[in-house]
C-alpha cells in the first residue's frame, strides 16, 4: 500500500513540474519592468495585433481596412507589370514597390540602397543589384537616404526619415513648407502613409491608369475594393495608394519571439535574450525612443551617423536635402540633421543600418551607441540627441542587446505576406533577365 501511495505522489509531483513552470526571475522582472512602462499597465500595450484582425490595426483616415483592399494592394506591392513609365524602355516592366522592401529582407533593400527604374539583378537577398548598362547614375531611381522598412508601418504617421508625409500629428503648423501637391494630398487630411504611397507611384514611374490596369487585369479587384467610388474615379492613384497602404498596415512582426513572450510563451526567448530585452527597457535606454508595439516613434533625433554619399549611394551627395532629416523638410535649425526613430523589428534582416547604411552589423550599431561619440563631424554638437551619450555597457551587456535586437525582435516567417503570382505573370520583385534568372523564374 504504501508504495502505491509513494507513487501516487511521485507522479503528482510529476505533472506538477510538467504543468507548472519554475519562477524565472528574468521574466518576472522584464514583466515588472514592461507593467511600470505601460500607459495602462498591461503587457497588452506592447503586443501587435493579428495581421486579420482589422479592428485592432490603427488605419488611416478614409482608408477603412477591408479584405478586398488588403488583398489587391498585396497584389499591387509586387507587380512588376506597373513599371512602364521607366527612363528607358530596357527598364519596363522590371521592378516593384517589393524591389526596395524585399519581405525576407525586413521589407528593407537587400544592399546598401534601394536601385528601382535603372537596377538589374537580385542575388538570394537583393544584395547583387546594380545598375542597369545604359542608365546614367543621375537617371537611377534612388533615394539619397536609406529605405525604411515596411513592418508596422500602421503605427506611423508621418513617413519618412524626414516625416514629411501626412497632414496631421507632427506636421501640424509645417503648411508653410508644403509643396502644391502636398497641399492638395494633405486637405484630404489623409495620414502619412497614405499621402506617401501617392507620390510613390509618381517618383517610381509606375503607370496607374484605368487603361493599364485592364491590361494587367486590375479592374475587378478594384471594383470589388471600391465600391462606393464613381466608376471615373475608381482606377487612379488614389485608390491604388489606399490598397498598398492597407496592404502595408496588415505586415505586422506579430510572431517574433518577444511578441510570443508578450502573449504567455516564456520559452520563446532565451535567457540572453530576456537580459537584452530588460537593458533594452532599462538601462540601455533604447525605450526612450523605441515605444509602444512597434518599438518606433514619430519623434526626431540627431546621431550623428554618416550620411549615405559618405558611404557610396548612387546619384545622392553632401548637398542631398535628405541628409538634413527633419530639417530638410521644415527648414527649422532646429531640425537639421534630426531623423525619425525607426522601428527595429526584423533589422536583422538586411545587414545595412540607419539613414546613410554606415554600419552594418546590430553589434556595430549597439556599440555605437555604447561609446555615444558621433562620427559625422558635419553634424554640430548642438543638434546631437540628449539620449545619444556613453551607455556604459559591459561587453557581456553588449553581446545580449544584440541577441534581443538580432533574435527576439525578429518575426522569421514573413513570407506569408507574399503572394504566390501577380496578375500579369511577371517575375517579382524584380522581372530583369538577370533577375529572373537569379529568382529562378526562367
């Protein structure tokens, strides 16, 4: 009898330990630590919602997210076919918005800068383009300042490095500096993305006609995204821009092991990246401009990092308004060489970081801002962040910041936000020959 009872107990014991995690002091803290930063004290303020779960997902003003208006701006985002107002016709039909945010590269370009109209080839990742024989560098599509990724963009709102997109929040009292079209784009008192995506299409010479469209076989996902639109105003920019951005509002990290974590899986990060995550909440700082769910802000802040034609972009120089950031934009003093805090979900994706790509690895970055000394020396001491100062990190310190920012705050299946086929049967992201041979499209 009693070794029946000794068993019984044994194997309580058992399913006790089986169903009952032991006290992780790291998860304990990081819990404490995310309550006493959350507005409401609740892990929930840092969680992502589900990328279906529309309700959840902040939206921009007249851009109510719709299946229908997810599905044809997922289509949009990768369809090479739109590419026919490129400089050459050697550049038609060749690349995609998807060219200059490749989903396995954190929805950020594979090399150093984004190379649209005027770019050939793609590598595994995006890394082997160049330009295109026959494009002078001034006729290349680029930008002068590094792309930003595409991820939980639905919690910006005002895009860009510069913020310039968008008529509300921190453009509010900047109509001085707005072009004509600006202007126009923002009375709609549409938010940034938006606002950006028309313009998007205009500056990568991608053809939005109702004419083309048909010929690519766009009309009826229209139509069954706009409905309430005048048939002669459901097949233009504007609506092509609404569909990208919802798209674009739905790609969320929401399965990154942090997130898990967030939701109750405390062994989806490890111990390294439990101590990251707390340095990242707490003594390193990073949370004073990393916030919320998307760990980004529209706020803007001088690094003093190297501006991208210090570091070998194509067609950009020390004249380019975009390495003045905000200030390139507003034209204040005040804002030069300020730009917005980017959100660092899947940064480990494309080894190029901040505005000018000059470091390129997130243990390079982490070190930078541990030894706080800026390494651009056109940017004034005046305008450096009061954030940007020696953190006084431990080398061991160092190494689990990195693994949070390279392994926890990475969600590893994005390819479910891809489509399996665009509409015109072209190669994407890209559609050149040597794209296509790359991509195995051939």
């Amino acid at each position: 009898m009693r070794k029946f009872l000794l068993a019984g107990l044994l194997g309580a014991l058992v399913l006790a330990c089986t169903h009952e995690p032991l006290f992780n002091p790291l998860d304990y803290q990081l819990e404490t630590r995310l309550k006493e930063l959350s507005p409401d004290g609740s892990l929930e303020f840092f969680i992502l919602p589900d990328s279906e779960d529309y309700a959840s997902i902040p939206q921009g003003v007249g851009n109510r997210l719709t299946a229908e208006k997810v599905a044809l701006g997922k289509m949009l985002f990768y369809e090479t076919g739109l590419a026919q107002d490129a400089k050459y016709e050697a550049g038609k039909g060749t690349y995609s918005c998807s060219t200059c945010h490749i989903p396995n590269a954190g929805f950020m370009p594979g090399r150093i800068q984004g190379i649209a109209d005027g770019g050939v080839g793609f590598g595994l990742n995006g890394e082997s383009r160049s330009s295109m024989n026959g494009y002078d560098e001034t006729e290349l599509d680029v930008q002068g300042a590094r792309a930003l990724s595409m991820l939980n963009v639905a919690y910006v709102t005002n895009t860009t490095w510069s913020g310039k997109f968008g008529a509300r929040f921190a453009n509010e009292g900047t109509e001085y500096a707005w072009t004509a079209e600006d202007t126009e784009r923002n009375h709609m008192g549409m938010d940034g993305l938006e606002t950006q995506n028309i313009e998007g299409t205009i500056i990568h010479r991608m053809r939005i006609s109702r004419g083309w469209l048909d010929t690519l076989g766009y009309l009826s996902m229209f139509d069954a995204a706009f409905p309430d639109f005048p048939e002669s105003e459901r097949y233009n920019r504007l609506t092509a821009s609404l569909a990208l951005s919802a798209y674009l509002r739905t790609l969320l990290s929401n399965e990154a092991p942090f997130q898990l974590w967030l939701k109750g899986s405390q062994d989806a990060m490890s111990e390294q990246e439990k101590s990251g995550a707390l340095l990242f909440f707490g003594k390193a700082g990073c949370y004073r401009c990393h916030k919320g769910a998307a760990l980004n802000a529209v706020e803007f802040h001088a690094l003093g990092v190297r501006d991208l034609y210090q570091t070998g972009g194509f067609n950009t120089g020390p004249d380019d308004i975009r390495n003045f950031g905000r200030g390139g934009f507003t034209g204040r003093e005040e804002d030069m060489r300020k730009f917005k805090v980017p959100g660092i979900y899947n940064m480990a994706d494309s080894p190029f970081y901040f505005h000018g790509a000059s470091k390129h690895t997130l243990l390079a970055v982490v070190e930078y801002f541990n030894k706080g000394i800026p390494e651009n020396p056109d940017v004034p001491a005046s305008q450096i962040s009061p954030f940007f100062r020696p953190l006084n990190l431990s080398d061991e310190e160092v190494l689990s910041l990195t693994e949070f920012l390279k392994t926890g705050l990475r969600d590893p299946n994005l390819q479910r936000y891809v489509p399996s086929s665009v509409l015109s049967g072209n190669c994407f992201p890209n559609n050149d020959p040597l794209s296509r041979s790359h991509l195995g499209c051939e």
